[in-house]
C-alpha cells in the first residue's frame, strides 16, 4: 500500500506497521519493518526551481502555500 498523507497519526502508522502489507509512506513515518519511506529535499527544490526560473529571466516570484504547520514549508 502507498499512502500519500501530508500528515499521519503516529497510531495509524503502528497499526499499518503491525500488519504484514508492506506500506510506503511518503514523507511521514519512520522506516521499520513493513513500512518504508521516501523523502523529499524541498529546499534542494526550490533552490533548483528558483535558479531555473531566474535563468529564463524571471525576477518576480511569488509563493502560496499551504497552511503553515507543515514541516515542508516552515523548514528553514
């Protein structure tokens, strides 16, 4: 099974575990038996976008997100 969450309660993620299908997470969790996960670098992104973006001659950019309490958008 994949599940694409942007957030997940630590209890599902115990409960997906204890079974024996094998689950990918994406960006939550932990790896551990039976469940694995991929990782994404977002500020290796947005490094790379913004380059691309300044390189076709782009000097305004702006950004919407979503809300604030998301790792991914608040990391510095």
């Amino acid at each position: 099974m994949a599940a694409i969450v942007s957030e997940m309660d630590s209890a599902l993620i115990e409960e997906l575990g204890g079974n024996r299908i094998p689950v990918v997470f994406y960006d939550v969790g932990t790896p551990r038996p039976n469940i694995t996960n991929i990782r994404v670098n977002y500020r290796r992104g947005m490094e790379k976008l913004a380059s691309y973006l300044y390189s076709l001659g782009h000097r305004r950019v702006g950004f919407v997100g979503h809300h604030a309490t998301l790792g991914p958008s608040t990391s510095a």
